[in-house]
C-alpha cells in the first residue's frame, strides 16, 4: 500500500490518502465529524477506510444482533467512507471495536484493519464568552457542569494507546 493525494472536486490538492482505517465517533450522519474535519484541515491527511460511526441507544434493555448494526456509504460506494448505526439497549454498554468487528467487509467497502485502527474522538470545550447569552452565573455553572463527563474511550471500549481526542472551544 502506498500513499496518494487526490484532487478535490475543486481541483485544489486534497488530503494524502494513508493506508489504515480511522473510526470517528459521531452523533449522526448529518454532518462530518469535527475530529474528522479537524484531522484534514490540519494533519492533512485521510485513511485509506474511514467508518463515522454513531451510537443510538434505543428505549428497551437489549437490541437482538440482527437489528444492531446499519451501514450507510453514504451515497458514494467506493469513497472509503461509510456510516455505521450501532442500535444499542438501555442495559448495554457500547463496544465500538466489538460492533465494528461484526461488519461484513463485503458492506465497508473492503476490510477494516480494526487490529491496527486509529479511533478519534471530537471534543468541545466551552469558554466564557462576553455576548449576554445568559446570567453569567449560569455561564459558570453550564461551563463547569460542561467537565462532569465520563472518560469517552474507556466508556465507548476504545483502545487507549490508538484513540486520538481533538478539540475546538466555543464561547457561550
């Protein structure tokens, strides 16, 4: 496998395309992921297989494996890029490498190296802002409820030493 820089539909250089498969979590398949953008816009770079993957917990304990997952290519069949839906119960913890290792290759458009893939998670900071959204009192508190979360890799099973969080900030 070798690298290649394609040309965006604008003509301009695109990303250096690189062997391997990069997972991004992500809420839905309405917009690209901001790890995923962030990684073009200043590694310039894109995995040769790109999974957006999207975690829906569904209102009973348990979802059958026949229901779990949905894969979409999102409208491009031989892009490397698909969107998987993972449909999980209210009782299930998420097993994003677990989930993906289910996959058909015939539907991801080859296989994905999940042995060697790289996970990146988007990560929004909040930030004080001057506008007068709201009550700076209630500023304080949403920025400071905003860092009560739990650890996303360990809570999604992500490999730690190949799970990759990329940030932007955003003032309220």
């Amino acid at each position: 496998m070798g690298f290649t820089r394609g040309r965006s539909h604008h003509g301009d250089l695109a990303a250096l395309r690189v062997p391997g498969t990069a997972v991004f979590l992500n809420r839905g398949k309405q917009t690209a992921p901001l790890a995923m953008r962030a990684n073009v816009e200043h590694n310039h770079v894109r995995h040769e297989h790109i999974v957006i993957m999207s975690i829906e917990t569904e209102p009973v304990p348990r979802v059958a494996a026949a229901d779990r997952v949905v894969v979409d290519s999102l409208g491009y069949a031989d892009d490397g890029i698909i969107h998987v839906t993972a449909r999980i119960g209210y009782m299930e913890t998420p097993d994003v490498p677990g989930t993906l290792a289910m996959l058909d290759p015939a539907v991801t458009e080859g296989r994905l190296e999940l042995d060697q893939a790289s996970y990146f998670l988007s990560k929004i900071e909040l930030q004080r802002g001057d506008e007068p959204t709201m009550a700076p009192w209630r500023k304080r508190l949403f920025i400071a409820t905003s860092y009560i979360t739990a650890d996303a890799a360990e809570h999604f099973g992500l490999p730690r030493e190949r799970t990759v969080i990329m940030g932007s900030q955003i003032e309220v």
